[in-house]
C-alpha cells in the first residue's frame, strides 16, 4: 500500500486545517515513494541518508529542537476491526416519561417538539433552539457540544470562524453540509441544543434532558458515522468521563454505528497545535467509512 500521504485526499485534510509542511518518518516510505513524493511536498524528508529538521533548524540542532512529523495514527482500521463498546448515551436517572415522549417522533414532530421545550432553565434562556442542519439521510452525522451566541441567534450550530473551519475540514474529505448526495453530506446536531448563558460548560441535568432528542436524531439520520467534536459530546456519545485525549484515535461503537471522537473547531482555532492529532482522526473516520462502504 502507498504511505497515505501520497493520498491527495489526506494531503487536502492537512491543507484545511491549515498543515502547510509535512514531516515523514524516512523508514515509511520506500525509494519509489520518496521519488514521487518529494517533488509534491516542500519539506518532505530527504532520501535516505539525509538529515530531516524544521525550517531553520540547523542540521546539527538536538533532537528536542525537531519538529515531530504528524504521522497517520497506527490505530486506524477498517470497521471490521473490534470497536469499543459505547455505554448506554441516556443517562439512567432521565425519566421514563421523557423517553417516551420522543420516541417515534418524525423529524417535524421532533422538531417542534425541541422548538417548545422548556425542561430545564435553558429553555428560557434562549433566543433560538438550535435543533440541527444538513442531509436527513447524510452517511455522516457530525455532534457538536453546545450553541454559542451566534448559534443561539440564526438557529443553527457551527457558524462563525468555528464553523467555517469545520467546512473547510468536511470538504477536504469530500463532504458538505449543504450537499444533496447523502453520501458527500453529513447532518450536524449538539448535544445540548440551547445555549448555556456567558457559553459556560453543559450541566448535567441540562444534558440529560437533550440526549433524548440528540439519540431520537440519530435513529433518523441513521448514519454510517457518527463523530463527536469535543468533550461534551465525546463523554455524552461514549458514556466515559475520560479526557478527550484519551477517548480519541479509538474505533467506538454506538449502537452499531462507528463512533470517532475529536477535537472541537473552536479549541483547534484556540490551540492549532492540535490540529495534526484532528487530522489524524478524521483518517481514522475515513478509514471507518470506506471500509463500511466497502
């Protein structure tokens, strides 16, 4: 198989998410490889034999002053490798009334259904409930944590700079928000679905009166992939109090869909040091996806 970075479709994830220059461990690649990559990627390791560092790190600098290549994470596997099994996302506490009351509803009926909401304090809070947006059949479907304040005022999750990152991260694999091909368009929901006020963290009794609706969302959309951007929704869709770090770059299971975890749009815009690890685990949902596809 070709090093993955000789995929154009890998090389477009790292240009969206702002990756300019690429490091590759020399021992990945064979003669050939590095002969048809090295014209196509400046900063590309040399051939063997030849020194790899930053630009404008010495060839003589430490080690500790290199630059770590972001390689494709080892992990990544087709969907029929094991996944971990998510717990049960509906916390045990919600009543059994408020299951009820969703279950079997359409997507009209849902919809209005979280338009008059009010069971909790956020209901009276909010200028708009942000239900969700996209491809109702889309073979993706993207969870997001919580609204923020332009959220709240259009109605629609993922707007503004954390919005538009998340687009240009979805076309470099091919997808879209607005796109009429269920298999190129993803559906994107939040777990909560109105805005905590001053955008402070979800609390748990908020949570879990969404989750109901956030599951019924998924029964819908039935997706082929289901990824979860941030800790909220990483925690909500796994069932795990773990960090992030520590739930991402594993193949989940929720309820028979693969589950991928990464990192929220907003922190990557906060933290682009991360984005190399967010790269990686939109490989690791590609990989899912094709080999579901397949």
């Amino acid at each position: 198989m070709p090093h993955p970075l000789l995929d154009p479709h890998r090389l477009a994830m790292l240009h969206a998410l702002g990756l300019q220059q690429v490091w590759v461990p020399r021992e990945a690649l064979d003669e050939a490889e590095l002969a048809a990559l090295l014209p196509r990627l400046p900063g590309a390791p040399q051939p063997r034999g030849a020194r790899t560092a930053g630009p404008g790190t010495p060839d003589d600098a430490p080690a500790s002053a290199r630059r770590e290549a972001p390689a494709r994470p080892v992990q990544a596997r087709p969907v029929q490798a094991p996944r971990t099994p998510a717990v049960q996302a509906t916390p045990a506490a919600l009543s059994e009334s408020r299951l009820q009351q969703v279950r079997g509803l359409d997507w009209e009926a849902l919809q209005a259904f979280t338009h008059d909401c009010r069971a909790c304090k956020l209901g009276d809070m909010r200028h708009h409930a942000v239900f969700g947006v996209g491809h109702a059949q889309a073979h993706v479907m993207v969870v997001g944590e919580a609204p923020g304040a332009e959220e709240d005022r259009v109605g629609e999750p993922f707007v503004g700079a954390a919005g538009k990152l998340l687009d240009n991260m979805l076309r470099a694999c091919g997808l879209s928000r607005a796109g009429e091909d269920p298999a190129r368009s993803v559906y994107i929901a939040n777990v909560i679905k109105c805005r905590p006020p001053g955008n402070r963290n979800p609390e748990p009794d908020e949570i879990e009166q969404c989750l109901p609706v956030l599951q019924r969302q998924i029964e819908l959309v039935r997706p082929r992939l289901l990824l979860a951007l941030g800790r909220f929704a990483a925690q909500a869709l796994t069932g795990s109090a773990e960090p992030i770090g520590r739930l991402r770059q594993r193949a989940w299971d929720w309820q028979g869909t693969p589950l991928v975890v990464s990192y929220h749009p907003a922190y990557l815009l906060r933290t682009p040091q991360d984005k190399a690890k967010a790269w990686a685990d939109l490989c690791l949902a590609q990989d899912l996806l094709d080999g579901r596809d397949a």
